[in-house]
C-alpha cells in the first residue's frame, strides 16, 4: 500500500515538472536558428522538439523496414526468422492437435482414426518418439499385428523409447507363447528399467517357468531393493525358490538349499519335508525333529507325518506311535491329526482305539480319507463285507481330503510345485480342498501308507450309481488289499 503511494506521488511530481519546464521554454520566447544550404530557418523551442521527434520516428521506421527486408530473404533463403518460427508455430500447434485427438482416439478404442491423427501428427510435428507411440497402441487395438511390431522396432532405434519397444515386443511374444525369446527380451527390458514392475514380474515368472532359480532369485532380490515387494513376501517366495534348487539333485548343495528355504518360511511345508530329510542325511535327528514339529504346528500336514515317520523308519507300530506324540499333542483337535492317530492304531491293530481317535469326524467332516478310515476301522474288527462295503460306497462319493490346490486357476496337483503346470502361475499353490469336480489325486495326499478305511455305526443303504460295474469294481479292488 505505501510502496503504491509512492509511486503515485514519483509520478506526479515527474508530470509537474515536466510540465513547469515546457511552460518556462515556451516563455523565455527564445529561437533556434538553423543555418545550411543557403537557407536559415528560425524554429521556436516546441517546433524543435516536435521535428526531432518527427526525425527518430522517421529513422525507427527505415530500421524496420530494413529489418523486414533482411527477414524476408533470410525466410525465402530457408534461414531461421521471427516470420519461420510463426510458421513454425502454428504447425506445432496443429501437430500436437492431432496428437491429442489421435490419443483420445485410442482412448476410445478407434484403432484407424488413433493411426490417421498420429500420421497427421507427424507429418507437422516430426517427432516419431510421440507419434510411433499412438502408432503402436492404434495398431494393437486394431489386431494389425504387423503393423504393431513394425512400430515397436522403429521405437527401438532411439534411446528415449527403446524400452516402449522392448516391452510391447516383448507382450507380443508372450501372447504368441514363444516364451525363449520373451525370457531374453524381459532381461533387456530389466536391464533398461529394473524399477519398472512389471517387467520384474514378467521377468521372475519366465525366469521360474524355465527353472533359471537362481536368476528368479535374483530378479526377487531387486524387487525388494526396489521396493516393489514386502519383506515377508519376499522371504516366503525366496523359501520357494531356494527349495526349488534344492529340488534339483540330491547333493551337499541341494541339502544346503532345503535348510535354507525353512529357515526363511519354517511354515511352507515342502521346505520343512526337505530339510528333515537333508538333516536325517547329515545325521541330524533332533533337528530334524524340530523342523516338522514347528511346520505341523503351523499347518498339519500328510506329507509332515511322512517325514516324521522316515526318521525312525524300522520302529514298531507301538513306538511309532508312543513317538508321535510329539506331534498329535500340538494340534489334538486338527482333523489330520485325528486321522493320523487312527491309521497308526489300524498299523498297530488296534481299531477300538482307531475309532476311539478318529471320533465323529466321519459325521462332522465326512472325507473320502475319513470314511476310508472309518472302512478298514470295521474291517480290522470283524465286520461284514457289506458294512464295509458300504462305508467304502460313501467315501466315493464323498468330499476331497485338502490337496495342492492352485490358486489362480483352481488345477489340482498331485505333489507341490513351485510352478502351476496348467497356467504356469509362481508360488500359487496351497493346501486346501479342491472344488467339486475337480479330479481325485494319488500320493502324497492320502498319508503314511497305512490300511483303507472307514463309516458309521449303521450305515444307510449305498444310494444307487449310473455305473455300477466301475463301483463294484473300485469296491473289490480295495477289499482285496
């Protein structure tokens, strides 16, 4: 506010002045005599200023004027000018128009029209590193391959869009399933943008498709660096890997990799399976012990109690049992550990106590593994083919045991893999119970190798099937055994 009054005042004071002097010249009454060319003019002080000022108004002009001049033979002669660069201008202006048009095209979906603004684009801008890009995008949305792949080339050949290029070329390989060529482009493209996250994923899905472990390894390290994954996933998928390598043979190093892999997810069951059996190798028992001890008490487990048996594999049915309290004390309400202790009591003969252990899982939690169980329960003490029978009738058409279930695409696997074999998904595999009408697994899923089993007091009448002769067949088989 003061700084604005004091401007005001300078500005007023500077018109008083001025004006107090043209007075005082135009009062002293003197004159300017001008002597030259045989003439004399005599000029008041006001007729004076005003030719001088009529003379630098007339000279500023004759500079222009040549200014002009010089500009437009420089435009004529290609030079750069103030007249070039209006020009220039109005044809950036326009470009980039057709630029923004051709981007909304794309947003829109309009494949052809996205193509014939970028081409408008570049013919007034001539810059491919904008219009190469709506080019390629327009191209995909259109289904013109050839054209796409074209582009993404020419995308290639400068630095500032190498990767655009890598990366599309790249999306195109892995639709067309040429996963060889995709795997090294995923490593161009890291290399150019190790930041970049999706290309990590791309790159440590390959990487794990091709069983590279220790490049998968890799790649999982620098998303943590990075900051693209937390650090309890990263440890997790790191187990998942590191078993994977250890996965791949049976020596010193392969043992090193399964101990690794339960240190870093002491819950992932697979690791916790391997590393008792690289630890009972090196003669290590009671670490061993603690291994599946720590995984059962986190996740109860077919394939634990498996290992935990090979430990000691020459016991007698009786110790086996005494021993494996270790584990059916952590967990004593779990149903596999309820099933566990029933077929070590069927192994050991003792089907009162089987029954006794398995309870009533077989009405709560009817499984095909529980009424199995129930089967050989009624078999071991006596009762008739048809009891059975029928016990082995409802186990058929019972609900699944928990299996590897993959979480992606739901494909249901017989042992754990760190790669899904149907969509090829990393580390998505978890033991739960399949869906309906996913198709029955063998092996690792039905336990220690005991006795068939099991059904209720008195059962119902097996209801009738379609095909009877499969049934009876399946029925036979297992009471032969």
């Amino acid at each position: 506010m003061l700084w604005s009054m004091i401007k005001v005042l300078f500005f007023v004071a500077l018109v008083g002045l001025l004006t107090w002097a043209a007075n005082y010249w135009m009062d002293v009454g003197s004159e300017v005599r001008i002597i030259g060319f045989g003439r004399e003019l005599n000029l008041s002080p006001l007729m004076v200023v005003t030719a001088s000022l009529i003379m630098l108004a007339t000279v500023w002009l004759v500079f222009r004027a040549a200014a002009l001049l010089v500009a437009v033979i420089k435009f004529l002669n290609g030079d750069d000018t103030a007249l070039s660069r209006y020009f220039d201008r109005n044809r950036e202006r326009r470009g980039f128009e057709a630029l923004a048009e051709g981007m909304m095209a794309v947003a829109s979906g309009e494949g052809r029209l996205a193509m014939a603004k970028a081409a408008k684009a570049e013919k007034y801008l001539n810059r491919p590193d904008l219009t190469n890009l709506i080019v390629a995008q327009a191209a995909e949305i259109s289904n013109d391959r050839r054209k796409a792949e074209d582009t993404y080339k020419r995308l290639l050949t400068d630095d500032r869009t190498r990767f655009v290029g890598v990366r599309g070329i790249l999306k195109q390989k892995l639709s067309d399933g040429d996963t060889d060529t995709a795997l090294q482009l995923a490593e161009k493209a890291f290399a150019l943008k190790p930041k970049h996250e999706e290309v990590q994923d791309t790159l440590l899905q390959l990487q794990a498709q091709n069983e590279n472990w220790t490049g998968a390894r890799e790649t999982l390290g620098a998303k943590l660096r990075y900051g693209a994954l937390p650090r309890d996933v990263h440890k997790r998928r790191d187990a998942v890997l590191a078993l994977s390598q250890a996965m791949e043979g049976d020596d010193a190093a392969a043992r090193d990799h399964a101990i690794e892999a339960n240190k870093l997810s002491p819950d992932l069951v697979p690791a916790a399976v391997k590393a008792a059996e690289a630890l009972v190798t090196k003669g290590q028992e009671r670490p061993a012990t603690r291994v599946i001890k720590t995984a059962w008490e986190a996740t109860p487990h077919p394939d634990l109690a498996a290992a935990f048996a090979a430990i000691h594999p020459d016991e007698t049915p009786d110790d086996r049992i005494s021993r494996f309290q270790t584990l059916t004390k952590l967990r004593p309400d779990h149903p596999e550990t309820r099933m566990l202790l029933a077929e070590l009591y069927i192994a050991a003969e003792d089907f009162p106590a089987a029954r006794k252990a398995l309870g009533d899982l077989y009405e709560t939690d009817p499984t095909q593994r529980s009424l199995t169980i129930m089967a050989a329960v009624e078999r071991g003490e006596g009762s008739d083919d048809t009891v059975v029978r029928a016990w082995l009738t409802k186990a058929l058409t019972a609900p699944r045991d928990a299996q590897w279930v993959c979480e992606n695409c739901g494909n249901v696997h017989g042992t754990w893999a760190p790669v899904c074999a149907a969509c090829d998904s990393f580390d998505t595999l978890d033991w739960k119970r399949p869906s309906e009408g996913d198709p029955a697994t063998s092996g690792s899923a039905q336990m220690l190798p005991l006795i068939v089993g099991s059904m209720p007091a008195d059962p119902p009448e097996p209801a009738p099937f379609e095909d009877e002769v499969t049934l009876d067949a399946t029925v036979e088989e297992v009471l032969q055994k």
